[in-house]
C-alpha cells in the first residue's frame, strides 16, 4: 500500500459498485393512468438477498431487505384515491422471474381496458402549462392534474353539462346521447367555447 493515500476508494454512497448493484435489482417499471396522474411504479428485486423494494413515483413504498422466499407478492397503494396495487413475483425456470403488476384486482392491461370504458381523458395546453383534465363517468368526478375539481351539474336541452374553472377558463364537458345504444352517452370538453380532442388514456 502506498503511504500518504490510505483513504478507500469509494466514500459515498454514489460509488459505481453501489449504484450498479442499486441498477441490477430494478426489475420492473410500469406506468399506471389514474384519475390524478400517471404514476410510475418501479420494483427491485434481489435475486440473492431476496431483497423487495417497491417504488411510487420515486418515493420508497415498500423495503424488505432479507427474505428466504423469492416469489410471493407486495402489495402496495398508488395516487390519491389509494388504489390498490399488487405486483406478483412468480418463478419461470431456475432462476429467472417473472413480475406482473395488478391494479383492484385485474391485470393492468385488463384495469387500463376497464378505465378506458369508464373515464375520459382530455390533454390540453393552458396558461403556458400542459393540462391533463379525466372525468371518472361513474361518479362524474373531474380530475385535472392530480386535483378533484369542483363541479356544478347542469341540465340543457340536449344533456347535461358539468361545469369546471381552471385558472381563470370556464370549462364544462357535455354529456350528450349518441342515439346509438352500443355507443351510450358522448362527452365532450368545452374550453373556452373551444372543443378539445380526446385522447386515448
């Protein structure tokens, strides 16, 4: 050893054996749509320590550092309604693994099939800032980037129309009858006396 520089190598955590080894253990990242965002749910897995650790929107959820059994589930809850989220970790051969997340219940394909069916998503752009307004058609909530908005309901010769500010913008969705039984009911976000488009989650 060299006299004078005795120091170790790495000090902080930042070294590159402590971040490749942070790097090998993440194994899965979604992206989940909810009413008040689309979050990110990252997972790590040590497939030697057993270790478990659950991400949501980088916020650490879950941490199990040792766990003798490898396969099992955590579950966990996303975004500001608390849904329920579970990822299953389930052995495919020797040692290969495989992560499946789901959201109350159902597969995530099958949730975001679902949600597409009962919500409507808008994307638009306001006041310098993108803005991403979901009306949840069961309850006919209105969520506009991660916040309920207060909403007055009102009934007009063809519908309704639910009525909503943001900033300083009137804001309604209309809710009319297709005619068309298969295709139910059309909402449609008004803006500024200005049609939006839909987009799809």
């Amino acid at each position: 050893m060299a006299s004078g520089d005795d120091s170790p190598i790495f000090e902080d955590d930042e070294s590159p054996l402590y971040s490749l080894e942070k790097m090998t253990d993440l194994v899965a990242v979604w992206d989940v749509a909810l009413s008040d965002g689309i979050h990110k749910i990252e997972f790590e897995h040590g497939t030697t320590s057993g270790k478990r650790v659950v991400y949501v929107d980088g916020k650490e959820e879950i941490r199990k550092e040792w766990m003798f059994k490898l396969v099992g589930k955590e579950t966990f809850y996303v975004g500001a309604a608390k849904t329920k989220a579970t990822i299953n970790i389930d052995a495919v051969s020797g040692f290969a693994y495989e992560y499946t997340l789901e959201i109350d219940g159902k597969s995530l394909k099958k949730y975001m099939e679902n949600r597409s069916k009962t919500t409507n998503t808008w994307v638009l752009h306001l006041d310098g800032e993108d803005c991403r307004v979901v009306l949840e058609k069961d309850t006919m909530d209105v969520w506009c980037n991660g916040q309920k908005m207060e909403t007055a309901g009102e009934f007009v010769d063809d519908g309704t129309e639910t009525h909503f500010s943001i900033g300083n913008h009137d804001c309604y969705i209309k809710a009319v009858s297709s005619g068309k039984r298969r295709e139910g009911i059309i909402h449609t976000l008004i803006v500024d006396n200005r049609e939006i488009p839909e987009v799809s989650q």
